[in-house]
C-alpha cells in the first residue's frame, strides 16, 4: 500500500522527456504538452520555453493563452516554465544586467500568460543584481523563480550561489533541487554505453562499484587528461563530471528552508539495486514533517542514450516516484 503523500507535494512530469519527438516535429510541441495530460500521465507539467515556439525568446501572449486554454480543457496547467539568458551579445560582448533584464521579461510574461507558478535558471547564472531587478517584476506577475541546482552543484560546492538566495530573503525567489545531486550509482544503460564506446573495463568496474569513491573520480580524469576518451562517447563521459552527483540526502538539510520544488531526475528504469528509487526515499525522509511544498518533477536525462517512448518511460517512473517517496516519509515517522 502506497503512503498518502503531503498534499502540497505534487507530483509532475517535465516536457523535456519529449526532447527527442519534439525534434522530429511529426506533432507540434504543445500538442506534445497538450497530450501528456491528455494521455493521463500527469496533470501538472513543465515546459521549456525554448522548444515550444518559433517565436521564442518573445512569445506572444495569444500562443501562451492558447496553450494555457488548451491544457485546463483537458484538466491540466503548468508548473514551472524553463527559461534562459542569453548572456552575449554579437559582435561577442557580454550583455549588461540591463539587457539581460530585457531578454528575460519577455518570457516572464509569457509564463505569467501560460498560468505557471515560476520560471527557471541554472543556479547562479542570473547574479544577484539581476535577481534584485526582477524581484518587483516577480511580484507584479505573481511568479517565483527557482534557482536550479544538478549534478556537482550541491551546497557545499556552490556555497557563494546558495548564499545569494538566502540573502535576497524573498518568497519569489526559490531553490529547485535535481536530485542528480543524490546519485548513488550510475545508471546501468550509461554504463553500457560507456563500455560498448571503448572505455577500459578497469575504470568500467570502478565506476559499476565505486561511484562515490573519489578515487573513482581520480581515475576519470586521469583517463580525460591522457585524451583516452573515445570520441563518440566524449560528450557522454563528460555528464560525470558536471550532470551526475555523488552526495547524500543529508546534506540538503541547511537549505531545505529555501526550496520550492525538486526535479526526480531518472536517466532509466533499472531500480534492481534501488539505485533510483534510494535518493527518492532518501528525500522523502528529509522532508517529512518539514514544511515544503511544491513539485516534484520526474525529469528524464537518459534520452542522451536511450531511444524508448517518453510516454512509457515518464509514466513508470511516476509509479516509482510516489512509491519511494511515500516510503520515505513513512520511515521517517517511525
């Protein structure tokens, strides 16, 4: 029997899962949105701004209200809207805070116009004085931005960006925690592709059985600074330097405070070991009892390598979600 969860914790799921359709273009990319509620995978989505309209990075305001329209016919909304700063400019200049201001409202609105609760930028990239400029714009549009943190990005690592948003002191500014940070092994498919793209078998079994060795991350680099990578698997080898994590649950502890929602990111459905399902629980238990809300995302990142149906993937992966969570929290009361 599945634990209830806190309701104000909502489960979601991201677009993102549908990178690989929405390139191929046979459907529209809110029509892709449109059908994820429709198909009954999630009534709550998140969206990227950038894959859903030429008109991007202005949308218009009667293709966000179209949308927004769309998906309440079918009994869904959105949650957060990805957003970006194009920080340079050509002939290449950096943009001022003021520019970067300007590139950004546009989409502000457009969320505000789609009905979300926020937008989201990678962790640090706006600075604090942007993030002071768009503080009365957040309020007038009733929008919160969330500060996203993956991977390596965890608060011992990123101590001066997580200071940013305490010192700002405000609701509409927020954290979003992937739990990429939390990983406690890589993903078997990852390994898979690591191994039939020429890695050598010794660091193949290190990384299968000591993730979170630092010797382990030792003998990534050796093999990255010796330019054994193999070319076509250069750009994967890369996501164990940046995209996958190697913390715990408890180090989140100090910041829960300044957190507003969290993406379940999964790169595939191998739980044998509960290498998926163990971060989740591990987060349910740190934040039961705690007053947090907002959602919980299921993002997929395996696309990279894998060629399976979104739909199947993202659908699993919820039952799995709820599942771990619910366990987590029940442990924690115990």
């Amino acid at each position: 029997m599945t634990t209830a969860l806190p309701s104000d914790w909502t489960l979601s799921a991201s677009a993102f899962n549908w990178s690989s359709e929405i390139v191929r273009a046979e459907r529209t990319a809110p029509d892709i949105a449109i059908g994820i509620v429709a198909e009954g995978i999630a009534s709550v989505i998140e969206v990227e701004l950038g894959q859903l309209w030429r008109s991007y990075p202005v949308p218009t305001d009667a293709e966000a209200e179209a949308l927004r329209e769309s998906l309440a016919a079918v009994g869904g909304r959105v949650s957060i809207v990805g957003a970006s700063i194009d920080d340079w400019d050509l002939p290449a200049r950096r943009r001022s805070d003021a520019e970067r201001l300007a590139f950004l409202l546009p989409q502000l609105r457009a969320a505000h116009r789609l009905g979300a609760s926020g937008l989201r930028l990678p962790i640090g990239q706006a600075g604090p004085a942007l993030l002071a400029d768009l503080l009365p714009h957040l309020h007038e549009l009733d929008l919160v931005l969330f500060e996203e943190a993956q991977g390596r990005q965890t608060p011992s690592a990123h101590t001066a960006d997580y200071d940013t948003v305490a010192a700002i002191d405000d609701s509409r500014v927020r954290l979003l925690i992937d739990i990429s940070m939390l990983m406690p092994a890589l993903p078997t498919t990852y390994l898979e592709r690591l191994s039939s793209g020429g890695i050598p078998p010794e660091l193949i079994s290190r990384l299968t059985h000591d993730w979170r060795e630092a010797e382990t991350h030792d003998a990534v680099m050796d093999l990255l600074r010796s330019g054994g990578v193999p070319g076509p698997v250069h750009t994967l080898y890369m996501d164990m330097l940046v995209r996958f994590g190697r913390s715990d649950a408890a180090e989140l502890r100090g910041i829960l405070p300044l957190v507003g929602a969290f993406h379940l990111k999964f790169w595939d459905l191998d739980d044998a070991d509960r290498r998926i399902s163990t971060p989740i629980r591990a987060l349910g238990a740190e934040l039961a009892g705690r007053d947090v809300r907002g959602t919980f995302t299921s993002e997929w990142g395996g696309l990279e390598w894998l060629d399976d149906d979104a739909a199947e993937m993202t659908r699993a992966h919820l039952t799995l979600a709820r599942t771990a969570l619910g366990i987590g929290v029940s442990s924690a009361r115990v």
